[in-house]
C-alpha cells in the first residue's frame, strides 16, 4: 500500500507537534510505503529527520524563493509545459474565474464541489500547459483584478500594488497544482491548507481516497496570524476567503477526517461534515521512551517544551514566572525548544530583563530528548492561544508530570483531573495554578502518577498506530472494490 502524506511548513524540515507525528506514523507503519509531497517556505530548508526507511520520496514544494517555479523543481514539473494562448482564453480563464469566484463568496456561501472540480480542472490544465507562463499572462491577472473589483470594499479601498500582490501570492498558493500527483493510494493531509491542493486535485481526477487529519483549527490559525501581520484589510480578507474555501474543499472532499481531539469535531461540524465521516483517532506516543522516571527536581521547576513563537504565547508564561515567585522564591523555568521567529525570541528576551527574573526563566534552546526535559520538571505547563492535541501534553503526562496548560483546542480532553487549565492570555491565573503543585511535593506526584495511567488508557503508540492501519486498509478495500 501506497500512502502520500501532504504536510505544509512541518515535516520533514521544521521540528515540532505535527512532525513528530508525521514521523511517528511512517516510522511505525513499516509494511506501508509513505512519500512525502512537502510544502516549504523556502529552498533553504534542511532535513531536521533521518527518514524511515519506508519513506519511498520526498517531494518537496518552496512556496517562496524563487522567481518561477521551474527554477527549483523542473525535474517535478513534468506538463508538456504548451504556450497555448487560445488554451489560455478559452479553458484557463473560465476555470479560474470560478475558482476566484468561489473564493470570493466567502466561507458561508462557496460551494464545496464547484471548488473541488475547479481544482481538479486546473491540475489537469497544468498537466498539459506551463504553470509560470500562465499564471503571468496579462489575461490571468486581468481575472483576478476584475474580480477583486466586483466587491464594493475592494473597489473602493484597494491599491493597485495591493491587487498586484494578492495576484503573485495567488500564483504562489496555487503552485502545489503545477506538479505531478505522485501514484498513491492514499492521499493523507496533514492540514486543510493550501497542502491539501494535491490531495483535493487526486480525489477529482483520479478518484484517490483522501484522509484529512486535523491537529489544530488551521483556519483559525491562519487568520491569526494575517491580523497579526498587519496586512491591509482588503489583502486580509481575499487570504481569509482563500484560506476558508480551501478548508471547505478538504471537508468536502475528504473520505475520512480524523481529528486528534474530539474539540476539533465542533468545527467539522460548522462545516456541515457527515458524521459517518469523522473518526477522532488521538495521538499517542512511546510509553517506554516517555516514562516515569520516578525524578524530582532539587528546586520547584516548571518546564516546558513548545516553539518561541506568538501562538505559544510565551510572554504569558515568562509573565507568570514573576507572579509564581511571590510565593515560591526559589522556582525555575526551563523552557525547552527552537525559536524560530527571532523577533519574538527577542521579545521574550526582552521581557525576562525587564522582570528581573534572568536567573528564574532560562531559555534552554532545543531538544532531542523531550523526556530528560519533563524528568527535570516539577509541573509542565503550556500557555498556548491556539492548539489542537499538542503532544508535549501527553508526553509530559506519559511522564508522570501533572500539566498546568490554557484551555484552548482539545487541551481541557487531554488532561481530564491530571493538572489544571487556565484561560489563555492571563499570567496571574496561570501562576495560581502552578503554586499548588510547586509548594506540595506529593500533589504534584500524585497527580503524575494519574496521568501516567490515564495516558496508558488513552494515549500509546500503539493504538494510534492501530486505528491508521486499519483506516488505511478500509479505504484501499473500498477503492479497490
């Protein structure tokens, strides 16, 4: 069996919850054949995974980088690559006015099978004509300027050089469209993103089963992080749309989704998704290589293992730190991972000087052994503003460590009573409830030892492993028949 995992901006080349997934699901499944097509932020990435050895290819797509597309994966662009301008008029121009038409009817009103036959139909237009002399011809980005122009908003407000740019992002999104599907059968997205075109397009075309599992609300994320760019309102909203008709698209086409989290259902739900056709599979993880340890550390610490990035909210965390030694004078914060977003480490950095607390919050930089990190700890907390199941929860409790996290995504369905959920953006409530558990020794074991049974109960390598086996083999029987 054949499995293509869609990713975007996670394995194999950024470390994180998504990837140890990605990697913890080829590398348990050896009898399946995985391949990779990849969604990169740019050429310069490198491998932060040794591959299993069933990882067949991987396929990888810089969204940015590079002037034309053929410039970085000519070998994967294998159209006949015609310069058909009557092609052009006729067939091109209809399919991507409906397609930018559906976009542009917004979350509520798109129409989920126009969107997933218009994306077939550009994937099949691109097998034949160039994807770079398309997309910037004269015609392709009078379409989109029109159509832009049809809303009063955009008509009235927008700039020329801000069309102009939602025009080159547009060519950028739509990329992943210009390269031959990989022969699979099944296609598996880790996100309904933009890595979810190809997937969407195989379901179109060639009828490919397609699994959609949910890790967070990806929408969610992607407006969040477009307000906090400070985009221009008419740049905003053309991207929330793009971002919003694409989800819809995946819901629509997917045969099975499987979120991490029951949480996660409410929003496949609003979506108007079937039951029948969502399957919460959790994650799971090693319950010999998470262990407990039976370790306490020599001064009250709390630990955590996250990106430096906004969306964990970090300066929540590091502000809790001064409310926290108030009453425990002698604690200590070792937040463990990679800072990828430099403004914001220094931001962090920042805020540690002006509290005062350079000997109480450490920043210890990035791990490979996320176990040695929680064995240090106390109390693991997390003070997230978004989230879907994020395993450094359930390895913390594999670990035997009670976890203090915001009550975001499917954190509150992870903990259950093994540690305490908080609202995000509020340090002094996250700091009243790491005290109890940092003052009281046998709390904080007690309420370890709890979530390390239920982990056991919930959460292993095993079971995961189990329901995608089996999810796998159901699709290729019913394709199959």
């Amino acid at each position: 069996m054949r499995v293509c995992l869609l990713t975007e901006g996670t394995y194999p080349y950024v470390r994180g919850g998504v990837s140890t997934w990605c990697h913890e699901l080829i590398a348990g499944l050896p009898d399946i054949e995985f391949g990779i097509f990849a969604l990169v932020g740019n050429p310069a990435g490198r491998l932060e995974y040794t591959l299993p050895p069933n990882c067949a290819y991987v396929l990888d797509l810089p969204l940015w980088g590079h002037e034309r597309l053929a410039e970085y994966n000519a070998a994967d662009v294998r159209s006949e690559g015609r310069r058909d301008v009557r092609a052009l008029r006729e067939t091109f121009v209809p399919l991507f006015t409906t397609f930018l038409g559906e976009v542009l009817r917004g979350m509520e009103y798109a129409s989920p099978p126009t969107l997933i036959a218009s994306i077939g139909e550009l994937y099949r237009y691109f097998r034949v004509h160039d994807y770079d002399w398309t997309m910037r011809r004269e015609e392709s980005w009078n379409v989109a300027l029109e159509l832009f122009r049809t809303q009063a908003w955009h008509a009235r407000f927008m700039t020329s050089l801000e069309a102009i740019e939602l025009v080159r992002t547009i060519y950028r999104y739509l990329s992943p469209l210009a390269l031959e599907l990989p022969d699979a059968d099944v296609m598996h997205a880790s996100v309904a993103g933009l890595c979810a075109l190809p997937g969407i397009a195989a379901k179109a075309i060639r009828g490919t089963p397609l699994v959609l599992t949910e890790h967070g609300v990806y929408l969610r994320e992607r407006v969040l992080s477009l307000a906090r760019a400070g985009f221009p309102f008419s740049d905003r909203s053309i991207k929330k749309n793009l971002f919003s008709a694409i989800a819809r698209a995946t819901y629509a086409a997917s045969d099975v989704i499987a979120p991490v989290c029951r949480y996660n259902t409410t929003w496949e739900r609003f979506y108007g998704v079937p039951e029948e056709r969502v399957r919460v599979i959790y994650n799971g993880v090693d319950a010999s290589r998470f262990s407990d340890r039976e370790t306490a550390p020599s001064v009250p610490t709390v630990g955590a293992v996250l990106r430096i990035d906004p969306l964990k909210d970090v300066l929540t965390m590091i502000a809790s730190a001064r409310e926290v030694r108030k009453a425990i004078p002698n604690v200590r914060y070792e937040l463990w991972g990679p800072a990828l977003d430099k403004e914001y480490e220094a931001e962090c950095l920042a805020l540690i000087r002006d509290l005062d607390l350079e000997q109480t919050v450490l920043l210890m930089g990035p791990t490979t052994e996320p176990a040695d990190a929680y064995a240090r700890a106390t109390v693991v907390a997390l003070s997230s503003i978004s989230e879907g199941f994020p395993y450094t929860i359930i390895e913390a409790m594999m670990c035997a460590k009670p976890v203090v996290a915001t009550d975001v995504g499917g954190i509150r369905e992870a903990i259950g009573d093994c540690g305490s959920v908080v609202p995000p953006k509020r340090p002094e409530r996250l700091a009243e409830a790491l005290v109890p558990f940092l003052r009281d020794a046998t709390l904080a074991r007690e309420t370890g030892k709890r979530a390390r049974a239920r982990s056991l109960d919930l959460f292993t390598q095993d079971a995961f492993l189990a329901d995608y086996r089996e999810l796998y083999r159901g699709l290729a029987v019913r394709t199959a028949h």
